[in-house]
C-alpha cells in the first residue's frame, strides 16, 4: 500500500497507521452496515465508554455523547447550558469563534468575552454564579497556547457550582485532564486522538445535565436531554458516524494508558521546543509553561516560512500553516500520539539540512 505523505497539520491530522486495518476489520465484521438501535451498536457504545474510563481516567458518572464536531459543541453549549450568563476566556481564534457563536445563539443572555494576552494566563473574576457557564479552550490550537491544570482547578476552586466547560479538540487524547474540575469536555476527533474527521465527543458530568436539566430546553435534536436520554439505552439522537466510533474502540483498545501517552507527548514537545529554538525559528509563545505540548508554533521571517513550507512539501513532509493573526508569520507542528517519532526524525533531518 502506498503511504500518505508525512503531516504535521494540528488538524485534521495524521490518523494511527493502524486505520486502513481497523476500516478493513470493521467492514468485514459488518459493521459499516449495523443499525444503531441494534444490539450490535449497543455493545459498541458501551465498549468505547469504558475504554474512554479505564485509558483516559475518565470518572465513572460522566456521560459520554457523539456529536458531529466541536463546531457542533459550541452549539450545544450555548443552547443546553447557558442559562442566564457565559463567560468566555480566550486567546486565539478557536476561544473566540466558541464566544461568537454564543452571542449569537443567545442574543437574550449575558455573553462575556474576557481575552487575555499570550504568555499570560486568564484573570479569573471574584464573582460567578453558579448558574454560570464558562467556557475555557484547554489547548488554543491556532497559536499553540496551553492551559496548565492549575488554573482549571483553581476557577474549580473559586467557582464549585459553575458549569466549567473546556474544549480539549487537540489535546483529548495527548494529555490527561483535571477531570474533576471540569463539568463538560469535547474534541473531535480529527486532531489529537488521530482519527479521521467527522465526529466529535460532548462528554459531560452529573452536575451539566443537572444544568441542562433545570434549563429545560429541549427542542435541538442533539440537546443535552434528548442526548442523555438516548445514551441511557447506548444509543444515540441520530445514526451516528459509526465507523469512527469503530475506530475510537479500536484506537483506544491499542492506547497505553494517559499517563504514559502525557509522558511521551512532553518529552517530544520539549526536545522540538529545544531543537527547533536552535534553528531559524522560534517558538511563538516565549513563556514555556504556557506552550502547548500537542501543537507546536514557530515563528520566523514571513520569506524563510514559505520556503521552509516548500522544500518540506517536496520532501513530502506537512507542515501546519500558522491561523488567524499568526498566519503569515508562524507554522505550526503537531505533536499528537498518532504521529511516529520516526517522522519526527525525517524533519529534524530536513530541518538541520535546510539551507539558512
Ligand atoms: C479544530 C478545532 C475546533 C473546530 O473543530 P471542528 O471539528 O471543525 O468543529 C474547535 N476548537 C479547537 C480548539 C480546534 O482545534
């Protein structure tokens, strides 16, 4: 079989190398066909869950629901969760979209956007109520910014009833999450869990449909209630993407435990960080603690990051375009699980050959 090219896109990313035999498998046991109220899906639902507890740390009373994307998230956030007002801690593009759909969906509550620089860390106000949502983007994946648990903990802390909901898209699945400081948490799974795009997962805590419970608004076909409901029986609100939850079940079943996927993934991004500081580029976020360890950005002279891109490209390596403000003047690498560090070695070659 012939190989992809080598992509170091935060997303959608490069898949486990593993997908061609899974896809093969799952048509082979038919289950590219199964009905999703059969017994079939049922046991397929119920296996993933477990495997999302038993590799990913996930707690036992949280629901897990498959959605179509962390586009659709968003969504169901603003309709299911925000009951009177949202607050919105961002520092990049996905931060942002997250707080504009918010806005729109629910022009009648108090939206509020409270974005903070790079290098910094968001200033968590005195007070929230505890019907609050709050919105946190764990790993901003346009410009490689991070959230260390302990601010997540601490707006726990501050705030012990508000629905905290964070967007881990490229980091579920790369490094482990204070679970028990967040209410909801959704990716899809087209970046850090290296799956193919066209499904996301909207998993969330006891406390959230409580939330969606009282809120009571149950007239979106993906709502929290219908949701929930639907999932007590292993099922779903609509035919899922079936094929991708074969290969979450597959790719998990395959996973080491978060722990030691979070080791590998923080050894890697701290030996690219230091390679590539000694290259023609630099990381654009400068404070290490608050670079991501999933989605590497580098910065450098416009010119040299359109050749570099190019003469990678020849060699068949990928690399991220930067996003959004950072476009022009940054690329991006992603350091996720499915990526072989044997790819990484190709582009420390091509990197240390690359005339300056
Ligand atoms: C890619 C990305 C999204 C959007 O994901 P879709 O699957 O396109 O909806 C949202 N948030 C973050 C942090 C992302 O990286």
């Amino acid at each position: 079989m012939a190989e992809p090219p080598i992509s170091f896109y935060p997303g959608p990313s490069q898949v486990w190398a593993a997908v061609p035999q899974y896809v093969q498998e799952a048509y082979e046991a038919g289950i590219l066909s199964i009905n999703h109220r059969s017994p079939q899906f049922e046991e397929l639902a119920q296996k993933t869950k477990h495997l999302l507890h038993t590799r990913l740390s996930l707690p036992a009373d949280y629901w897990v629901f498959y959605i179509s994307s962390a586009t659709e998230a968003w969504e169901i956030l603003a309709q299911s969760l925000l009951k009177r007002r949202s607050w919105h801690f961002f520092n990049g593009a996905f931060g942002k979209k997250a707080y504009h759909y918010a806005q729109k969906l629910r022009p009648d509550a108090e939206v509020i956007a409270q974005a903070f620089p790079l290098n910094s860390l968001p200033q968590l106000p005195e007070k929230v109520e505890a019907s609050d949502l709050i919105y946190f983007t764990h790993n901003e994946t346009s410009n490689g910014t991070y959230l260390p648990s302990a601010i997540l903990q601490e707006a726990r802390q501050k705030y012990p009833e508000a629905i905290i909901s964070l967007d881990a898209t490229s980091s579920l699945g790369g490094i482990g999450l204070p679970w028990q400081a967040l209410d909801v948490v959704y990716a899809s799974v087209q970046k850090c869990l290296g799956l193919p795009a066209g499904m996301a997962l909207f998993i969330c805590s006891p406390a959230a449909i409580a939330q969606a419970e009282a809120f009571g608004l149950s007239t979106y076909y993906n709502n929290l209630i219908s949701l929930r409901d639907n999932m007590q029986e292993w099922q779903t609100t609509h035919t899922p993407n079936v094929l991708n939850i074969y290969l979450l079940m597959r790719s998990l079943e395959a996973s080491p435990q978060i722990v030691q996927t979070e080791h590998k993934i923080r050894q890697r991004a701290a030996k690219y960080y230091q390679f590539f500081e000694e290259s023609l580029f630099q990381p654009l976020v400068s404070k290490p603690a608050y670079r991501s360890p999933t989605v590497l950005t580098l910065q450098g002279e416009e010119f040299l990051i359109d050749r570099f891109k190019k003469e990678a490209s020849k060699q068949n390596i990928i690399l991220g375009n930067g996003y959004g403000d950072w476009k022009a003047r940054s690329f991006r690498l992603a350091n996720f699980p499915a990526i072989a560090d044997h790819h990484f070695k190709l582009l420390e070659d091509f990197t240390t050959n690359f005339p300056s």
